[in-house]
C-alpha cells in the first residue's frame, strides 16, 4: 500500500496560488487537490465551462481537463492580492502557453484562499474568457 503523502502548509495565499499553478502545469491532481480546502463549499468555474461544487465535483473537473493530450503553462499578469488575516483575494490576468511555448489565450481569473488549521488554501477558482483587446490602428499616409 503506498504511503500517503503529508499535505503541505502553506503560509501565504501566495505559496498556495504558486501550488495551484505549478500543479496545473504539471497536470498533478494529488496536488491540485492539496492546494484545495478540504470542504464541501469549494468552487471552481473554468473559462465557458460549468460550475463545480463540492471537494469531489471540483477533482473531477480537474481530472477531465488533465485527460487532455496538451500541456498548459502560466504566466499571470496585472496580480491584485488582498488580503485579511483569515481571507485573500488574487486578481489576474492568466497568459495561457502551450508546451511549445505558444500563446494560447488569455483568461480572468479569481481566486480565494482561506486560511485554515493546516495552512492557506484555495477555495475558489473563477476564470472566464478575456476580452480581445483592440489592436492599434495602424496610420496610413498623411495627405
């Protein structure tokens, strides 16, 4: 029987962002689902997907996106953190990359952490579609 891995503690909304992102990377459920409270009030609502509910409703969401043959990567921009001493809320702009490096989108995102007896975790992820943003106009020829 193998030996079940000790759950981290993380100390920061951040180290637990920084958890849930690098386990999205590497398409980790054990850990995705580490960086989650342990809670039956848990959400997450992926760009144009439905809304999960629930500690089991949420692994599975994960696992039907991590069946999926690409890998993605993250780079988060324009990050807005506040935070209580129980409650912490991170803003951003989710730069999307496939494993080759290409770009694949953008998305805005919303998470919430609480703190809780075993460390900070995630309890709440929102990420929709981000608007495309104009493009400059390019000038033509001065007459």
């Amino acid at each position: 029987m193998p030996k079940a891995r000790t759950p981290p503690i993380y100390t920061s909304p951040q180290d637990a962002a920084l958890a849930f992102y690098q386990a999205f990377e590497a398409k980790d459920i054990d850990a995705m689902m580490a960086a989650w409270a342990d809670d039956e009030e848990i959400v997450s609502i992926h760009p144009g997907g439905a809304r999960h509910v629930g500690y089991d409703a949420v692994r599975a969401a994960f696992e039907a996106l991590f069946a999926g043959d690409g890998k993605l990567g993250f780079r988060l921009e324009q990050v807005v953190m506040m935070e209580t001493v129980g409650l912490a809320v991170q803003s951003a702009i989710e730069q999307l990359y496939l494993a080759d490096g290409n770009p694949r989108g953008a998305a805005l995102a919303t998470n919430v952490f609480m703190r809780t007896p075993s460390g900070w975790r995630i309890v709440l992820h929102h990420a929709s579609p981000a608007p495309s943003l104009p493009q400059p106009q390019q000038s033509g020829p001065l007459h």
